[in-house]
C-alpha cells in the first residue's frame, strides 16, 4: 500500500463506524462482556486485558470492512480508534500510545479532561481509567498498546544507551508518567512524525518479510522523536534561562575536558549553583554526569570501532589506563576486554 491509498483508507467510515453514527450508544454492546470493577453501577469501569486484544476479541479494534489496521506480535497491537463510538471508561493492562493523526479528540483520563488536537501523542500508564468522547469523520486517531515489557526494555533502554541527554529526557518521562499516570508529546511541530506513523502503517499493509522487525525500528525513531519533541517544548518553556538540557547537551559535547568551573563559566553560573541545579534534576552528581558520558561513548567505541583500549581510553578523556580500567569494570560490571568480546 502506498501513502496516497493509506490516507483515503484512513478517512473512509467502516461499515462498524457508520453503525455507531447511526446509533452511537451501540459502543456499549461489547464492553457489557467485560469485567465492571465499579462499586458505582451508574459509573461503570471496565477491564481490557492485552491478551484478550492479541486473541479472537480484538478488544475495541475496529473489524470492520475498513480493518485490518490491526497488527500483533504478542507485544504491540496497532490500531484506529472508531470513529463515531463512545466507549465508557476502562482500564487495561498494557500501554497505550493515541496519536492523533488529524483533527482533534477529548481524552478523560482519571479524572481529568485533555484536549488533544493534530500531531499531539498521549501515552497513558496501565490501570488509568479513561474514555475519548466523540470524535467525527476527520477525526484519525491511531492507537498503539504495548505490553509493558515491549516499552520498558525494547524502547527507553535502548534510547537512554545514547547518553546522558536522553538517559535524562527517558527518566523525566518515567517520573511524569508516574506521577500523573499519562504524558502529553506535542509533535506537530516535527517535520517527519506524520510520515514514520504513515510508513508504519503503509509497512503494515504490506504484510512483506520483516515487517515486525521493520516495525519495530520504526517505534523506536518514533520514540526518539517525540524525546526530541519534548526537549524543544521544555526548551521553549523555559526560554530565559538556559535549560537543563542545555547543559547535558554541552557537557555530551565536551565532556573530555570540561570541568564543572568551565561549565559554570559557559552559563553564566555559579559552580555551587551549577552542581546543585544538576544534582537536583539528573539525580547524579557532575562528576558522575561526567563518567557516564565517558563511559558510554567507551562502550559505542568498543562496539563499534578497532581502535585498542588504551587508544579508546584517550579518547574518552582517561590518560591512566588502570583508572580507565577500574572505572569501566565499577560501570559495566566487566572489563573492556571483556565488554568488547560480549558485543
């Protein structure tokens, strides 16, 4: 399928969707089969289990004449959310991921009233009760549920690995997903977000070789996307004073030979106020900022490079080899040989 087909295919009604126009409380029909954990019978919250959605249920999928925009490898279901449903509230056990690819949709999510609009990404934590009230036919929103070892290991891990820019941005979206048990991405700024939804979608369609594993790649630069959507959006926010990262970004940059007076130098602060600012948003000390760095660019070079170790230490800013040594081992839990010769 190619993106001209995909997009008349997105906006086209399903037979499911002009019955839920014609009759919209219709919606309610399958969740009355679900689990109500609700002490409140006129506020029902049902249950959704992400193996009910991998089996024969498919949960709220639409299965329509318009599917199968419904894809499963056992730990991501990719879908569309009916237009023209009003599902009641509900809770489940995996991930969710609303995209809203065109106009607009309004999310309760545990109590509180979101207005999503156009290039907006809601990610919501299990066990949220939520609802989207009415959406209309220019109202695209994909929805993609991972179970929840899908999005701890195969993404966040993989995106912290790259350094302490993103080792921190990952941290920050664990902490407000926690806290507030969704967090908002505002993507319609990005110039390629649409289209990697677009290709994952069109790869789909495609049902050719490696579509899961091409599918998987693509999540995780949609993911690196939206870590830099919520870094220009932090930035922007906080225009008047260099923000946090910044800083990171300056210190992954320099990070052989900077020190914490030059980097307090280069903001204009304090070298109290620069290592209490830091220790206080990463959790980690300068020095520790510092280390990190060095060692996960040991890590990429050991991988990826023939350089010998002791050029390797050099060029991550360690002149005593030893020191290389037992600073590498207390990290990685192995030595750089032995780091070397596992990947």
């Amino acid at each position: 399928m190619n993106k001209k087909e995909l997009r008349k295919k997105l906006f086209e009604l399903s037979p499911n969707e002009l019955a839920y126009k014609a009759s919209p409380d219709k919606t309610v029909e399958f969740y009355n089969e679900l689990e109500n954990i609700s002490e409140d019978p006129d506020h029902p919250i049902f249950v959704l289990d992400f193996n009910s959605i991998t089996s024969k249920n498919r949960a709220f999928v639409d299965s329509g004449e318009k599917s199968e925009i419904f894809f499963t490898n056992s730990n991501i279901v990719i879908g569309l959310h009916t237009k023209y449903s009003k599902p009641p509230m509900h809770i489940h056990n995996y991930i969710e991921m609303n995209y809203v690819y065109s106009g607009k949709c309004t999310q309760i999510m545990n109590g509180k009233t979101v207005q999503l609009k156009e290039g907006d990404v809601c990610i919501l934590d299990t066990n949220v009760p939520h609802t989207i009230l009415d959406t209309e036919e220019n109202d695209v929103v994909i929805n993609i549920m991972f179970s929840k070892s899908y999005f701890s290991a195969a993404f966040l891990s993989r995106l912290a690995e790259n350094g302490i820019m993103s080792e921190f941005l990952v941290k920050a979206i664990s902490h407000t997903q926690h806290d507030n048990n969704f967090i908002l991405f505002h993507c319609a700024r990005s110039l390629v977000f649409k289209e990697l939804m677009e290709n994952v979608l069109c790869e789909y369609f495609s049902k050719k070789i490696c579509t899961k594993e091409i599918i998987d790649s693509y999540m995780v630069i949609i993911f690196g996307e939206m870590l830099r959507s919520f870094q220009r959006e932090q930035s922007h926010r906080q225009s008047s004073t260099p923000y946090l990262g910044d800083i990171l970004e300056y210190i992954e940059k320099n990070y052989q030979k900077c020190t914490l007076a030059s980097t307090a130098t280069h903001f204009n602060f304090h070298p109290n106020y620069l290592s209490s600012l830091i220790k206080k948003k990463t959790g980690k000390t300068y020095k520790e900022l510092i280390q990190s760095q060095r060692m996960k660019k040991a890590a990429v070079l050991l991988e990826n490079s023939n350089l010998n170790i002791n050029d390797i230490a050099i060029e991550v800013g360690y002149n005593n080899l030893g020191f290389f040594y037992k600073k590498f081992q207390s990290y990685y839990e192995m030595t750089p040989y032995e780091y070397r010769g596992r990947n």
